[in-house]
C-alpha cells in the first residue's frame, strides 16, 4: 500500500510546482501592455501590481492648500476644479513613480465629488526621492490644476 509520503507522490507534487511556475512565467503577457496591469488569469498571475519600486522615485496625487500644507485627496467632500485633472488630458500625469490606477481612483473621487468650494488649493503630484539605506525625501511638486474646495 502507498502512502502519502512515497517518493512518486514527492515528484508529482515537485513537478506541479514547477510546471505552476513556468506557466505562470509564461502567461506574462500583462507586462508589455503596462507595467502595473494585473493579468486576468488567476491563479497564474504574476501579481506584477505588487512589484516594487525601491530605489526609484514615488508619486501621489494630493491637495495643497495656501499655508503650503498638503492634504489627501478625500479629506474634501466637493471639487470645483478649473482644468483637466483626469488622465491623460491633465498635466504631470508623466511623473516618474505614479502609479496611474492609484491616480485615476483618486481623479474619479473628485469628478464624483463635483460641487461647489471655498477655500482654494492645488491639485498637485508629489514625487518623493526614495533611496535604499535612507529616508524618502520631497523632491518636486508639478501642479495640475487649481480648485475650489469644501469640506
């Protein structure tokens, strides 16, 4: 009688494993089309949205406010925005580290959040410096447009 612990059943599953990976590696096709576009078979992805940024720099959308303080995007309840914030219309949509289905989440946010404002801020894209051994570091802000907000 086999039991589980055989050596056949040893090299089955070895060879279910590997075979696994490689299909995996092969079904790779959502890298050429954007390099955080998740491939749509599961479980042979990839998870390439998950691959790291280290050593690169890193954007985000946020609100900047007259005192020069910066706030989330979702901490206002309503946008009135002069310009285009939406992809690929607006500005600074080519900055280095932005990940654009983080940006496009948050510019639906503000188009669903369309109304009236009374304080004015800058939508802008942060990029921070991010360097392995040290501290992420504020490097440029590009503006994208200005808005009227309210909380």
């Amino acid at each position: 009688m086999r039991t589980l612990n055989s050596p056949g059943h040893f090299r089955f599953g070895v060879l279910c494993l590997l075979g696994y990976v490689a299909l995996s590696w092969l079904m790779r096709f959502d890298m050429r089309l954007d390099p955080q576009v998740a491939s749509l078979i599961y479980p042979l992805d990839t998870f390439s949205m998950y691959a790291g940024m280290p050593g690169e720099d890193a954007s985000h959308l946020l609100v900047r406010d007259a005192a020069g303080l910066t706030h989330r995007v979702t901490a206002f309840r309503s946008y009135a925005c002069e310009g285009p914030f939406t992809r690929p219309a607006a500005t600074c949509t080519n900055q280095v580290g932005l990940i654009p289905y983080h940006y496009d989440d948050l510019a639906e946010y503000i188009a669903n959040h369309a109304g009236s404002g009374d304080v004015d801020v800058e939508l802008i894209v942060r990029t921070w410096r991010m360097r392995p051994g040290s501290a992420p570091r504020w490097s440029d802000d590009c503006v994208v447009t200005r808005c009227k907000v309210s909380r």
